[in-house]
C-alpha cells in the first residue's frame, strides 16, 4: 500500500500539468486504509483521452496490476450549462 501511495503521490504532479488537466487528487477511504481513490477532472474529452494515452497514465496502469484485487475506473461525464455558475 505505501508503495502504490508513493507512486500515485509522485505521478499525481506530473498529471496535473497535463494539457487540460483540471484536477488530479489521491483519497484514502476511512472506512478501509487500503482502499485508495484517484479523482481526476479534465475540461475536454480530448484532453482525458490523450492523458490516457500518456507515458504517467501507463505508469499508473502498471502500478494497479500489482493490487491484490482487480481495480475499477469510473468515467462520469458532467455537463456545466452556460449561466449555472451564478445559481
């Protein structure tokens, strides 16, 4: 777990200064020490799809395979309509 914690800490920097990268954050659950969380936010689908394709995402890739447990990734898709900032 350390391990895998130090990897992500270390890649996570680098992610965030990815082309579109909006957001790139590592939680641990309370529940469940080893239960790790990757937030990331990008602002165009093509930005999170060229971050896919990169040499930190393919580190970070390698660094699950090592999990005791298959892992999952969730893609949520949001929608900001113009003017819903001011409500």
């Amino acid at each position: 777990r350390m391990e895998l914690s130090q990897t992500i800490a270390s890649l996570s920097g680098s992610i965030r200064m990815e082309q579109g990268c909006r957001r790139c954050e590592i939680c641990q659950s309370m529940e469940d020490e080893n239960r790790l969380l990757i937030l990331e936010e990008w602002d165009t689908q093509e930005s999170l799809k060229s971050h896919l394709k990169s040499g930190h995402f393919r580190v970070l890739r390698g660094a699950m395979n090592l999990l005791k447990e298959p892992y999952q990734m969730m893609f949520h898709t949001v929608f900001h309509p113009v003017g819903m900032e001011e409500i």
